[in-house]
C-alpha cells in the first residue's frame, strides 16, 4: 500500500456530536453527526458511510485515530464493572479512607459517601515488602490459592491489585495476576502507575480494572467493524496508541477526546511560531480551557467526578457550559445557565427533536448568531420558533423581552468561560495579554470576541476546520508512550550515574512497545523529566532533566520562587523519573487553504446591531481575505461571530487571525 493510497480519518466522539476528518492526499473532509451514547461505534460507523469510506475499510486502506468517551463516561456515571480490590493485610479499606478531604468542610453533618469498593469486595494478601523493596513477609502457594478461590466467590468481572512498595518490588503482585483466571480483567499497580503515594496508585489501578473491560469491549467491537483497518486511540497525554493498549490502559483514555484539541493546537502554534496558546474549547455539552506554552503541559493531580487520577494527563480545566448548557430560574429568582446539558437527544429547542428547554446555543439563535438558514453540525435545519418558544418561557418569568433574556444568557455563559480561562491563566501567575486566545468547538467562535474582551486579549486565533478540530488533533498527535517510576532519594550529583540508568531502562521498555506498532527506532525520540520538591514537602514541580545536578538544583530553586514566589533552604528531593516517547503523528502536516476568494455576502439582522450584518462563507475566503465586524463567519460544522472592533484576516493555511483595530 502506498502513502497516497491510505485515507486518514480521525474521530472525535463528544456528548452531544460526534466528529470526522478525513485526509487523503490534498484532500480534506470533515462531517459532524449526533451521537448515541448507549453504543458509541453506531454513530462513528454511520460517519464513515456518510463519507464514503465503507470500500477503504474493507481493503484496510482506511487508518482511524480516536478520541473516545467511553471511559469518561462510564466512571462518571458509575457504570464501571464489578471488581474485586487486593491490597495488603491490614490495608484493604485503602480507597474508602482516602485522604480523608472533606467536600464541604463547614458541614458538620456529611453525607457518608459511598466506597469506591464495597468491603466484601476488598480481599487481603498476606505478604509485605519494605520501603526499599525488600520482601519481609513472601505470599506462599498456599496463600496464593486461597486468595485466587476468594476471587472466584466474589463473581467478579475485574480485578485491582495494589500492594505497598510494588513499585520497588512488584512479584508479589505479578504472582497474583498470574495466578488468577484468564477470564477476569486484572490491573497491577505496579504497571499501571508504579509510583510512590499508595492511595493515589490505587484509585489508578482500580479505576483501570473498574472501567477497563467496558472500553475494552468498546474498542474490540469497533476494531471487529474496521476489519483490516488499523484504530489507534488518543490518550489523555495527548499522543496515540494503538486499540490493544488502549484497551488495557482505560484509566489513560479520561480525556481522550479533549486532548485531541491540544495536540491540534500545539501543531498549529509551531506551525504559526506563535508557541503562547490560550485554547477554548467550547462543544455542545461543556468547554475545555488549557495554556499551551510551547508544549502542552501535563498534570499528574487531575481528577474524574470524585476520583483522582494520577496519571499523566493533559492540564486543563473544564466546565458544564456549552451549546447545549439549559438556561433555569433558580429559587431566588436568578437567571443561571448550566451545568446541565439538553445533550444530543433531544438536544437545544432548535435541534427540532423534541427539547423545550432554553440553552445557548437557542440564545444564539434568538440574537440572530446563529441564522435561521443555518444548519447546524454540517446538516441539521434550525427550528428558529422553538428557540424563540424556549426562551420566551423565561422572559416571561422575568417580565423581559425574548432578545434580553438570550442576551442575559449569553452573557452568564461567557462569565462562566471567562471565569474558567483565568483559572488556569491569571490564578497561575501568566498574563492574559501573552497569549494568543485560540478558539475552537462548534460553539466557541460565536463567543470568543466578548472572552477576549473580558481577558485583555489581543489576539485570536480560530483555526481552518475548528468545529472539528479535536478530531483534526487526533490525526495531528504523536503515538507516545508515558513511563514513569519512583525513585523518591536526594538529589546529589552522585545520583547522575543511576538517572542514567533508570532513564536507559524506561527508554528500552518504550521503544519495545512502541515497535510492536510498527514504529521504527529512528523515529522515535525521548524526552526525560524529574519531579522534584524541597525535603518534606508533598507536591512536586517537574522539571527536564540535565545531567549538570548543581544547574538542575539551582534551576529548581528559581522555578520553585515563580511558581510560589519564594525559595527556600532546604535540601532538593527527587521523586519520580518520567520518560516520555514520541513518534511523529499518523498524519504530519494538512494541506494548505486554497478559497477562491471573498464573494458578495449574504445580510443578517441581529438583536443589538442596527445595520445588517454581513455573513461569509468561511470556505470561499481565501489567504489574504481580510473583513471587518460585525460579520458572520458561517462553515458547515461551525459559525463565528466578528464583534464590532475586531478585524480578521485569514492566513496561507486558512485560519482565521482576529485583531482589535486599535491594536
């Protein structure tokens, strides 16, 4: 098969819409179609007849990237299956203890919550190792059976294994997953996140076992559909692996379809040289806020409902406000607007299937954003009236007219985003102003300009097909591996020689799994880094590894005062190593924009504005086009509003760049 011959189609399956690029050569198409959460693959099999890709997949031309819910969901929702916890004698009840945080510190009458793990789920292994990983106390055969027969009884589906230290010693918990059935779904701590902090390693491991055999079951089903066609999936870091791993790996898919639009977002900064990135993602259920700069940056504290999770996974920060957020009057008589989602089925009011409940994006109908000769993801017709009928029913509570209610409701969705964007900005020390606002999500550009105004930003970027772009990104991201290990001693210059040889060692185990993709070893590259914090502190800062120690130490000291703005006198202590292994992406640059150039808009009234508004097709704009606000921007998967004071131009590779005129 040659390149020329191969179509790439990456998918993107959100709550409410699901989304598909597909590359091949110079050509690019993309769909958009409403989900259908109860099977996932329905709706992603349907895209690709839509697109008339059925004769790729069954010659096995047709090479599918993913970005998937499935995991998301199920641990949301608890749909995860029913697994046995191991633990070490004495520490079953590990998960249930926790941290001991309290939700609403104040209440002195909590809610119990329920257990992760109901206790007669929680079975005991009668062994030790040491805080250096010596054995104290070996699992005999006897034991081993035991334990294997108490698994059995507990008819489970799946299994998580988390002893103390197995992450300096994991036999003990090797032995047992050999020991149990084929048929049960085993998660060992040890590889799932072989780091320090037992709680943390747990929750990991057994939200892996919990909702693994779902995303599992998902993944060989959908691969059973593609036939011959390889699937690979993104992971929450923000690089690919291929459906096997990622059948095994659940706990790493948690933001798998979020992380598409960073990895979409960091090539088009290094593309554009413009490596300061503040990126808004807004879809139909929620929006996705992250600060790109030069890579994107990975956290290792992120969280799923109640749930923390340990592993790697893309920082970014998240809210229940979207196209779909329903608009309520609270007890008191407030407008609010989310978090919950009218979703895919039956969607806002203008969706036409059966809603009544008023939501953004039947606000932006209102206003005349989004016009009545739209169609909504690419094919949908809006029902302008039952928009209308929706929101009337709140301005009547209120004694308003329709238009300054959906102006109120647009105005506390964008508070809501404007919030969340100096989360993760200005509440960590960075200055809106730095940082090129990039927009992208099928609702996003109809905000972006009121964001930007409210940040002081400057600029803004919104990207050639960012309606679909998180599943642009899919086919944009590297195929990579996340390694990490514990190490947990000082940081002297004496430890150089064995960083060394951890790093050779994680480097090797990478390298093999990313070969068993069909990766060459001279396309891979690795990159070291060392969590490191002051001696006695809980919380690390990460930082690129050089072998120069004194440097690395000095350059702590320097990071540690800017992110917390003071140093102090105490010794530097290394505690994990992390390894991350890249390839170059399934797809590694898009086709360049050729528009045939601005044509004669079309004109709109909008609520606010007294003069009619013209509308373009973003399609037809070609590089060098440039208008002036106010202005619509339609394409078929996405819309843009140009507010008054901002001037677009549009580039060589078709992305729209957004100025103040004062600027």
């Amino acid at each position: 098969m040659t390149e020329a011959q191969a179509i790439y189609l990456g998918v993107d399956t959100g709550g409410t819409f699901t989304d598909f690029v597909a590359v091949s050569g110079d050509q690019v198409r993309i769909h958009k179609c409403l989900s259908t959460p109860d099977q996932p693959e329905r709706a992603i099999l349907d895209g690709i007849t839509a697109l008339g890709l059925q004769g790729a997949v069954d010659d096995g031309r047709l090479h599918v990237v993913h970005g998937t819910t499935v995991a998301t969901n199920a641990a949301l929702e608890g749909k995860g299956v029913r697994t046995v916890y191991i633990g070490n004698r004495g520490f079953t009840d590990l998960l249930s203890i926790g941290r001991q945080h309290r939700a609403e510190l104040y209440n002195l009458l909590p809610q119990p919550s329920t257990p992760p793990v109901p206790p007669e789920l929680c079975l005991a292994a009668d062994c030790r190792v040491d805080a250096q990983g010596h054995e104290l106390r070996a699992l005999d055969t006897v034991e081993l059976q035991a334990l294997v027969q108490q698994v059995k009884q507990c008819q489970a589906d799946a299994v998580a294994i988390n002893l103390l230290f197995s992450f300096l010693n994991p036999d003990a918990e090797i032995a047992i997953a050999e020991a149990l059935p084929d048929t049960l779904f085993v998660s060992r701590s040890s590889e799932v996140l072989p780091e320090y902090k037992e709680y943390e390693r747990g929750m990991a491991t057994w939200l892996n076992a919990w909702i693994g055999p779902r995303v599992q079951s998902y993944l060989n089903r959908l691969q059973k559909a593609l036939g011959d066609s390889p699937l690979s999936v993104m992971q929450s870091s923000g690089g690919t692996t291929d459906a096997a791993t990622a059948g095994r790996r659940a706990v790493n898919l948690l933001l798998s379809g979020p992380a598409g639009g960073l990895a979409a977002a960091r090539h088009l900064g290094q593309r554009l040289g413009q490596p300061k990135l503040m990126t808004f993602d807004m879809g139909g259920t929620s929006s996705d806020v992250a600060l790109i700069d030069g890579d994107i940056a990975l956290t290792t504290e992120g969280r799923i409902g109640p749930y923390p999770v340990a592993v790697p996974m893309v920082d970014m920060h998240t809210i229940g406000a979207g196209g779909g957020s329903i608009a309520y009057i609270d007890a008191g008589g407030l407008l609010r607007v989310g978090p919950e989602s009218a979703g895919a089925n039956p969607g806002p009011a203008c969706y036409g299937l059966g809603g009544t409940s008023a939501t953004v994006t039947d606000a932006n109908v209102v206003l005349g954003r989004l016009p009545a000769d739209t169609r909504l993801g690419g094919g949908m017709p809006i029902v302008a009236d039952a928009a209308r009928a929706a929101i009337a029913s709140l301005a009547n509570a209120m004694s308003l007219s329709i238009e300054d209610t959906a102006a109120g409701i647009i105005a506390i969705a964008n508070e809501h985003m404007v919030r969340a964007l100096r989360v993760i900005s200005v509440q960590r020390g960075f200055d809106p102003a730095e940082f090129a606002l990039c927009c992208f999500g099928g609702a996003g550009g109809l905000h972006v300009c009121d964001l930007a105004e409210a940040l002081g930003s400057r600029q803004i970027i919104l990207p050639r097909h960012g309606g679909v772009f998180s599943a642009l990104g899919m086919l944009l991201a590297p195929r990579e591996r996340q390694l990490s290990q514990t190490v947990n001693q000082p940081l002297t210059p004496a430890l150089a020689a064995t960083l060394r040889d951890f790093q050779a060692a994680m480097a090797t185990t990478g390298r093999e799994q990313l070969a068993a993709e069909g990766v060459h070893g001279d396309q891979i590259t690795a990159h070291t880094s060392l969590d490191l914090c002051y001696h006695g502190q809980s919380y690390t800062l990460n930082l690129p590894w050089q072998e120069d120690i004194p440097a690395l130490i000095s350059r702590f000291h320097a990071h540690h005062a800017e992110r917390y703005g003071h140093r102090l006198n105490l010794p530097v202590q290394l505690i994990n190593i992390r390894v991350a292994l890249r390839a170059p992406a399934t797809l590694t640059a898009m086709p360049d924009h050729r528009g045939p150039g601005k044509s004669e808009p079309n004109y709109y009234s909008l609520a606010g504005i007294d003069t009619p508004v013209p509308g373009f097709d973003r399609e037809t704009l070609a590089p060098g086009d440039s208008l002036t606000g106010p202005a619509l921007i339609r394409e078929p998967v996405a819309s843009c509003f140009v507010q008054t004071g901002w001037r677009a131009e549009v580039d060589t590779q078709g992305n729209l760049n957004l100025h103040r005129h004062r600027d």
